[in-house]
C-alpha cells in the first residue's frame, strides 16, 4: 500500500484507553497546528467504535474550538447520547492540555430502502485528461517562496490522497475569480473493504480543500500572510454508500463571505453520477 496512504489509515486506527475514551496520535510533520481534517476523521472514528454493527453515519456537525497541537496526542471522549430503533447519537469532545479543541455531534442509522432524488452531477473532463499532483507542482513551484521550493519540501510530498483539479488555481499567485472548484480525489492506493473506513477517509479529505473556494471571489489563498484563515466548523452528510479509493468528484462553491467569515458548500458524487456525499463549511477570514 502506498505509504502515506498507510500512515493515514494508522493514525485513524485509535487507541482505546477505557470505555468511551480514545486517544489519537498526529503526523511527524513541521505543523503549527492539526489539520481539521485529521481531527474530523478521528472524531468520526471514535464515534464509530462506540456504535453496533450495521449502523453506518448519515450526518456529522461539528465545531473547531482551538488549534491543534501536533506535538500532543489528541484525547476522544464519547458520550452515548441516544440508542434508538433506527438512530445512534454520539457526541465526542477532542482534549487537550486539559481543554476541549473540538467537538462533534454524529448520527448513525439503520440502512433502509424508501424514496430517492438527486441533483445532475455537472460535466467535468475526466480525472485521467487532467494534471496530477506532480505536474502541478512542476508548473506552480516558481511562484512559491523560495524556503518551499526545496527539493523534499512540501511540493514534493507523497500525500495519502489523490487530487486532481479542472481548474487548477496558483495559489502563489491567485486572481479574482468566482467561488467555483471541481476536483477529483481518491485515496492513494486500495483500502479494506470497510464501509465505515471510507466515509472517515472522505471526511478528512473534505477539509482538504473546501475552504479555498470562499477566498477565491476576494482573489486571496491560504498562503498569504496577511490572512488569518482557518475552519470554524463541519458538517458532512452521508447519502450513498461509496469507496474513498475510486475516483470522487468534489464540486464546491462560496455563496457569501462577511465578518471575517467565508461560507462554502461541496457535493461529491462518484464516477456513475451518484451523489454520495454533501459538506458545508464556514471559516475565518480576517486580516492581520
């Protein structure tokens, strides 16, 4: 198995230290703070381990309440809110250093049958005619600053999913443009079978680039300096069953950005048309 792809999937491998507490581990990796990511998919995961057989996750809400600190473990405490007939309800609390960074509410449900609608997924060229990650390295790396060009540096890192984008953006140099991305993603390599495993995969890569969209319109990126950019809160709602290893289409939007706030909202549909997933976000966006 790809290697980063391995590491991903350990770190979501928690440790249990007592009923309904889970410790979670974090990337050697030169970070400020926890990618929000990493903390949705363990969150999640915890959740999850707490929940009978055959209930899977519909929906997550959640809330970022302080950075991560990368050099610390992450405790996951879950509270058994609600067992019902069709319903499992858990609520989970990241800690540490004694406070809570995180929280999240996550439903859980019996699959049944009943009835079905959904939106057109929109035409977008295949993932196979668009640019990997590597060749968008290769064309961007020379507006970067010169501590990220670095030969092993960030542009040369093997990330445990995939990307591709089509309508790449330069980051180092972005133009006004409306508040619009497509982007096909995948877990790095094959993964187990697990139902439950991929939707914690797809939660973390739903962080990934969701954000970006809402700074988009203003002409800005995460990388400029002069913004404080980071994610406040989370929702994911599960529609389909779906694997993270087969090709996703992450089609996001921005339709408002006030009071230091940006908003954006994603739907993810597999390669049949299916939509497997929805997401929606709110984030900082405050000048220095």
């Amino acid at each position: 198995m790809n290697d980063a792809l391995q590491k991903l999937l350990d770190l979501l491998d928690l440790e249990p230290l007592e009923e309904n507490l889970f410790r979670g581990e974090s990337p050697r990796e030169d970070r400020q703070r926890v990618f929000g990511g990493q903390v949705l998919a363990q969150a999640l995961s915890a959740a999850g381990r707490t929940v009978e057989a055959g209930r899977a996750a519909h929906s997550f809400h959640a809330y970022f309440l302080r950075p991560g600190d990368p050099s610390r473990p992450i405790v996951y405490q879950v509270d058994r809110i609600r067992e019902g007939r069709s319903f499992t309800t858990r609520r989970v609390v990241a800690i540490q250093h004694g406070h809570a960074i995180f929280n999240m509410s996550a439903s859980f449900q019996v699959e049944e049958p009943g009835i079905e609608h959904q939106i057109e997924m929109p035409s977008v060229p295949e993932p196979e005619a668009l640019p990997s990650d590597p060749e968008l390295a290769e064309r961007f790396r020379a507006d970067a600053p010169e501590d990220w060009q670095d030969e092993g540096g960030w542009f040369d890192e093997v990330r445990p999913i995939e990307q591709r984008y089509a309508d790449p953006i330069n980051w180092w140099a972005p133009q006004r443009q409306e508040g619009l991305q497509r982007v096909w993603l995948r877990a790095a390599d094959r993964m187990p079978d697990d139902p439950e495993l991929h939707g914690i995969v797809l939660a973390y890569a739903s962080d990934m680039s969701l954000l970006d969209v809402a700074t988009m319109p203003s002409g800005l990126s995460y990388f400029d300096e002069s913004m404080q950019i980071a994610s406040l809160d989370h929702a994911m709602w599960f529609h389909r069953r779906f694997r993270a290893d087969d090709w996703l289409l992450y089609v996001s939007d921005s339709p408002s950005a006030s009071n230091s706030r940006g908003f954006a909202r994603g739907n993810i549909f597999d390669r049949a048309g299916r939509l497997v997933a929805s997401v929606a976000q709110e984030g900082l966006m405050r000048k220095r």
